[in-house]
C-alpha cells in the first residue's frame, strides 16, 4: 500500500467505517495526536472512533497531496461539535491533517521540523 492509500484507508476505517480494529492496524502505538483533546498514542485514536460514529459527524477528504512518507488531507467536518472531545472547537469545518509513515510501514504522525517562513 502506497503512504497515500494508507492515510486514505486509515481515515475511511476511522471517521468513515467507525472500525477501531482496522484502524489499529495502520497506525504505530506511538502514534501522536495533534488535538489536545484527544490522548496521544494509537489507543487515545481507537477511544475516539466509537464517540465519531456515535455522534453522527460526517467527514469528506476533498485533497490528497501525497510526497515521500508524508501525507496531508483537506477535509472537511459536519456536525464535528457532537464529538465530546472536540466540543471546545465547535467552529471545525474544515481541516488539514498531516500524516508520516514510520519505517515499518504505520502511521506514526511525528511533528516534523518547523518551516521557516518563505522555505518549503
């Protein structure tokens, strides 16, 4: 599976398909969450994936740009205020999420280096 297809597979198995047991197979237990109101590591992921399917939030992917083992989703979120952890931004709508692959082939999500300004 291409980093692209793994990113795509883990956020259709988490806010699509709502199935914690898929998702945990493609990301590493290290992995880190960027959303303060979610605990870090693959199991603060799997505890939020019920609450999504519960709430009736709504997730589309509207860009994929994909370039080595980095990959960023634009998304966007509807009804995204029904997930309790996500209550304290109730304005979500839409999104940009990184991912990066670990060397054995998980979602890992490490922060990369700052950019500074003007360098890509």
């Amino acid at each position: 599976m291409t980093p692209k297809e793994l990113v795509l597979a883990l956020f259709s198995a988490a806010f699509i398909d709502h199935d914690p047991e898929a998702a945990r197979q493609m990301v590493s237990a290290d992995y880190i969450q960027h959303n303060p109101q979610v605990p870090t590591g693959a199991e603060g992921l799997m505890g939020l994936i019920p609450l999504v399917g519960q709430s009736g939030m709504t997730a589309t992917t509207h860009r994929v740009i994909a370039e080595g083992d980095m990959v960023v989703l634009h998304n966007t979120y509807d009804n995204a205020d029904a997930v309790e952890p996500l209550r304290l931004r109730p304005l979500i709508s839409s999104a940009w999420k990184m991912e990066r692959l670990s060397n054995t082939g998980t979602i890992c999500n490490p922060s990369p280096k700052p950019l500074r300004q003007g360098v890509a």
